[in-house]
C-alpha cells in the first residue's frame, strides 16, 4: 500500500471521521475516499491540496512519510500547519528520551523531523522529569562552563516561542549555527530575534532571527560525563572561574 493510502485512512481515523464525513468536508464522492484508502486509486494535485489544508499538514509529508506511527500529539503547531514531531514511546506508552549522540549531532539538523532518524537513536527513560517530550543533546567545548565538554543537556520540547524566558538556558538547532547551547535573551517582541549568550565571557553574544530558529529545548537537567579533577574543585580554580565569568566575588572574599 502506497504511504498516501496509508496516511488518510490514519489521520481520518485520528480525528474519529468516518469515509462519509471526510469527504463531505473535502467535497468530493466517499467511494473517491474508499479508493484513496484502499490505494485503488491516487489523489489528484487539488485533492492533495483540500487534504493539506484540512488536515493542516504540509502536502510533503503526506506524501514521505509514514504517519502510521504517530499519533495526534506528534504534531505540533507551527503558523497555520502542522509538522510532523516524532515522539517514542515504550510498551507502557510512555515517553521515552532520544539521545542524540556526539558523532550524530552534526546530522541533527537534516533529520531533525525524520522519523525514522529519531527512531534511530537510542532512548533512555528518567522518571523524575516534567511533563512534556524530551531530548538529550551533546555539549561541545567550554562556552557554557562549567558545564564541561562532553556533558549532555536533557531538554524540554517547547512548542510555544512565547514562552521562551530571559535569563533561561536553552539547545537551539538553528538554520546557520547547527544545535547549540546558550543563556537566551527572548527579543522576539522587540526584534524579531533572540540574543544568544555564553556563560564563558571569552565568546561573544550574538542574535538569531526567530524565524532561523528550528527548534527549542529548555533546559531540565545536565548528564556529566566527565569526573571533576581535584584541581578544578578547588577554591581557587572555582573563584578564577568565576572571576572569568565576570562575577562579582566581594561577599566570597569575606568568607575566605
């Protein structure tokens, strides 16, 4: 059976419509809709464009990807569509978190919204996290210390832009720059834009148009990879540390 086949009798069954009632909504005959499910026959380019348009999903999908694994909330909103967000699940239907590997991160950004990419990572499963999907990404360098290289930030799917908040640390998978791991600034109402900042004041901040930006993870905790070395969790290398930070240490100096 042809992937479009499969697709509307899916999403037909997702919204609990009968072959009557989609038709009714397409304009179109039932038995037209029983030969598309049946994969009797193919829709036609303005059949295609009353199924997007109804069903809010852009036509290529329709037409790639098997939908027959996700479900209504592996859509999210995204203007007046939805786009395809895969979610994995384990026996118990519970969320479980892809982990997106070191080697498979410069790979992200082409299969970010591939099914069959996410559903070739591996998974784990925490159970103290919040609500909503997650997934753990790969830091690389010291931009964002002392969070150390190496390390993984487990983030929050945020669906809304709206609710990104300053001062907030976030991934980011972006048009330009590839995934990365900043403290964000929201500007969108000011400009358009998010300004980007690294926790290591040697990297300068930098803004990414809101509409450059793919997706959105919040942070919700931090896997450490790396022991710390003793010299590291000495005071002192902790004060230069933070001296570097541009951290104002009067109140630390008087406990020393």
């Amino acid at each position: 059976m042809k992937i479009i086949a499969k697709n509307i009798k899916h999403l037909r069954t997702l919204k609990k419509l009968s072959q009557e009632v989609l038709a009714e909504e397409l304009k179109i005959t039932r038995s037209r809709i029983g030969s598309y499910e049946e994969n009797r026959s193919a829709p036609t380019i303005e059949v295609l464009i009353k199924l997007s348009d109804f069903f809010k999903i852009p036509i290529d999908i329709l037409l790639r990807n098997d939908l027959t694994k996700s479900k209504d909330s592996s859509f999210i909103e995204i203007g007046n569509q939805r786009v395809l967000f895969p979610i994995t699940v384990d026996s118990e239907n519970e969320n479980l978190i892809e982990v997106v590997p070191v080697k498979a991160s410069a790979g992200y950004l082409a299969g970010y919204d591939d099914p069959e990419y996410i559903e070739q990572l591996q998974k784990i499963k925490l159970p103290f996290l919040p609500t909503g999907k997650h997934r753990a990404f790969p830091i690389k360098g010291d931009s964002m210390l002392p969070m150390k290289d190496g390390a993984f930030i487990v983030g929050r799917f945020v669906e809304d832009r709206s609710e990104i908040k300053t001062g907030r640390t976030y991934v980011l998978v972006t048009l330009n720059d590839g995934m990365v791991y900043k403290r964000v600034m929201n500007n969108i109402d000011f400009n358009g834009s998010l300004l980007l900042m690294s926790d290591n004041k040697k990297y300068h901040d930098y803004s990414v148009p809101i509409n450059e930006v793919l997706e959105i993870w919040e942070f919700t905790c931090s896997i450490n990879t790396q022991e710390y070395s003793e010299e590291e969790l000495k005071l002192s290398s902790i004060i230069d540390m933070f001296n570097e930070l541009g951290v104002e240490l009067k109140a630390l100096e008087k406990l020393v």
